[in-house]
C-alpha cells in the first residue's frame, strides 16, 4: 500500500484485524491523519505503538470540544482523562454551541469523579 493511500472500509477493517508492523501502521495512520480523518488514525496510531500521536489526539479532542474522539483514544489507550480535562473539553463544546458534545464530555467527567 501506498504511503498516502487510504484504504477503503473492507480493506481497513482487514488491516485492523491483522498484525501490522509499526512503520506500516505508522504510515496508514499518517494518510488518514492527512486527510483529516482523526477516528479512523487512532487503531493503527495503536498498532504503531505511537503514545505521542495518540496523546496529541487526546489533546486536539479536548481543544476541538470533541469528547467522542477523547472516548476513542481511551479506548486504545485505557488511560481515563481526569475530571478537569472532561470538564474542559464540555466548555469547548459548549462554547461552539455543540451541546451534544458538551453533555456527553460532562457525563464523562461526573463518571471519572466517582
């Protein structure tokens, strides 16, 4: 595959599934990095053992108010963000006027309290 080829959903789906070596999954994470496509990185940032890309896309979620990209980053890292980071990435939502977005991050942040 291609550096900058992303591939369709039946051929990521296999990808996901099957060992990859780091460079490979580093460099489909990159195309999808590139073309925006935040979500669909996460799984092969994970396969490449990428702490860093996979902190910096906790990092944007929060910034962006995007608490169901944070959710996918805990997901493959199972590192919870704290009661502060939730409750920053609500008032982002909240301040675009996302208030979907806002109430699932304040949820988050109430569950991480207790």
């Amino acid at each position: 595959m291609a550096k900058s080829k992303i591939p369709g959903p039946l051929e990521r789906s296999h990808l996901v599934e099957k060992d990859m070596d780091a460079e490979s999954a580093s460099n489909v994470a990159d195309a999808y990095l590139a073309d925006g496509r935040k979500n669909e990185a996460i799984d092969f940032l994970a396969k490449a053992g990428d702490e860093a890309g996979l902190q910096a896309l906790a990092e944007q979620a929060v910034d962006l108010g995007d608490p169901f990209l944070l959710a996918s980053v805990v997901r493959v890292t199972g590192k919870e963000p704290d009661h502060a980071t939730w409750m920053r990435c609500a008032e982002v939502a909240q301040a675009a006027g996302k208030e979907r977005y806002a109430e699932t991050a304040r949820r988050s942040a109430a569950r991480s309290e207790s």
